[in-house]
C-alpha cells in the first residue's frame, strides 16, 4: 500500500542519517543504543500506518447497524383537542370539549403497539373521567392492499362500581384510488361482563380525498352495530360522519365534521346521540 511505502521510506532514510551522523570513534554501545531506538521508531510509524490502514476499510453493515442502534423502530405521537369527544357516533363528554393523545411504537416487521387516551364526562356516560385504550397489531401491505389486524383493550380506570372494561378484536383492508383511500373494516368485542354477558359487532366504511394543490381533505364515514354498544331498542345502529380537515402549520391541522347515530333515547334523558358539528385541532408527531 502507498502510505505504508511512504512510511517506510522515512523510517529507513531517519534511521541512515542518524548513523553516519554518528562520531566515527562512537563506541559499539551507542551505535547499537542508536539502532534499537531507531528499531523502535521505525515499529511505531509501520504500526500506525496499519491502523490508518485498517480505518480506510469498510465496516460490515451489521456492525454499522449495531453501533448506530438501529432497531427498526419508529415513534409516533399524536395530541388532540376536540368540542366534544364522538365514539361511533356516541357522545362521551356529555357534550364537552375533550383533551386526547397517544404514543405508538411500530416496527419494521409490521408490528405495533400503542396506547391512546381521553378525558369524558364523569356525570353523564358514567365511565369515570378518563379512557385509556391499549393496543396492539400487525399492519402491511398485501398486494397492493393495506391490511391491519389486532386487538384493544378499552379501559377505564376510575370508573365506579360495576364492570366498565372491555376487549375488541379488529381488522381492515385498505384501498387508494388516485387521491382517495377508502378503508372498509369490522371490529368484534366477544361476550364479556362489561356487556352485558353479551357481545358486540361493528362494521364501517371510511372514505377519504386530498383536494388536489390544496391543504384540504375530506372524508366520511358510515358504521353499523349490532349489539350491546348502542342505545336502540333492538340493540342495531347505523352511525355517521362527514368532514373537512387542513394542514394549517406543519403537522397541526384542523378540522369539523358533522357526526351523528341512530337512537331510542327516552325524553328527558341525554341524547348521546343527537347530531352534532364537532371541531378538531391536532397535531401529529
């Protein structure tokens, strides 16, 4: 190699000049004192040019990936401040404005994990003042479709006396024509005691568009339920949305949709389902 050449090129021309410059009557002692210094010189430099030789060579990837601690890993977070937080058409803060959020942890695999949370209104649905979901999945594309299947835990932690938690099990297929997605999915909480001994069934249609050379998109929605989840006399509703949103300012955006569901509420009562416009301002990390 060139640098290792040049290194011992110097070394050899040093170590000459330093011996003839020696006195001609130098005794044997010095003369073999000055060759093992040079010895020791020349040692030095050939070992430094191997190091910078060895630097010059190339790091295998996996050790590149180990020391850079690349996991496959990726966070995200989302924060959310809403006029009045709507489950499936269902109002659960009596009408009030709700703070939202949460942190999901995905892998390169498909795999994710996260956890999302909700301030409610603690006199009128009766779960307490907060909502906590916990859950987890596998999303992907499969042939060109995007697919996610998994399953959540709704909870709530400060509820009062009674069974209030449930279980969900989850999927989704969706597809993208041009500029719009559509996104049709069913969703399944076996019998649990929070429902009643009962089960609950949800199927739902999603529907979105950018508007090309615009911050604006729009969407819908339409959801059907059988089952515990609702507040109908035969235990079946239909729910439904539509709405606008922009990016305002990186990644805050804004949105309203108008948002309702089917319902027999009894005079007098809170309507958890009466229509109602509800405004959004978010932010996604």
């Amino acid at each position: 190699m060139l640098t290792s050449i040049r290194g011992l090129t110097a070394a050899t021309l040093s170590t000459g000049l330093l011996l003839s410059a020696a006195p001609v009557l130098a005794n044997e002692t010095e003369a073999e004192t000055l060759v093992s210094e040079e010895i020791e010189v020349l040692d030095l430099e050939l070992a430094a040019e191997a190091d910078i030789d060895r630097a010059g060579e190339p790091i295998e990837t996996e050790s590149v990936n180990y020391a850079a601690g690349e996991s496959g890993l990726e966070f995200s977070g989302n924060v959310a401040l809403v006029s009045e937080y709507r489950f499936r058409g269902v109002d659960l803060s009596g009408g009030d404005i709700a703070v939202q959020g949460g942190v999901d942890i995905g892998h390169s695999s498909g795999i994710y994990i996260g956890t999302w949370g909700s301030s409610l209104d603690e006199d009128t649905v009766g779960f307490g003042h907060t909502e906590l979901d916990i859950y987890g999945g596998w999303s992907g594309d499969i042939g060109g479709v995007s697919a996610d299947v998994g399953v959540i835990a709704y909870l709530y932690p400060n509820a009062g006396p009674g069974d209030f938690d449930y279980v969900e099990f989850y999927g989704s297929l969706g597809f993208a024509f041009g500029p719009a997605e559509m996104t049709v999915g069913v969703a399944y909480a076996p019998d649990q005691d929070s429902l009643g001994s009962t089960d609950n069934f949800y199927v739902y249609t999603d529907v979105g568009i950018g508007i090309p050379d615009t911050p604006l998109s729009l969407s819908g929605h339409l959801g059907y339920t059988d089952g515990f989840l609702t507040f109908t006399n035969d235990s079946k509703a239909f729910d439904w949305s539509i709405g606008v949103e922009a990016e305002v300012a990186g990644p805050v955006s804004v949105g309203v949709a108008y948002v309702g569901a089917e319902g027999d509420i009894p005079v007098g009562s809170y309507d958890f389902v009466d229509d109602a416009i509800v405004f959004t301002i978010g932010a996604s990390i």
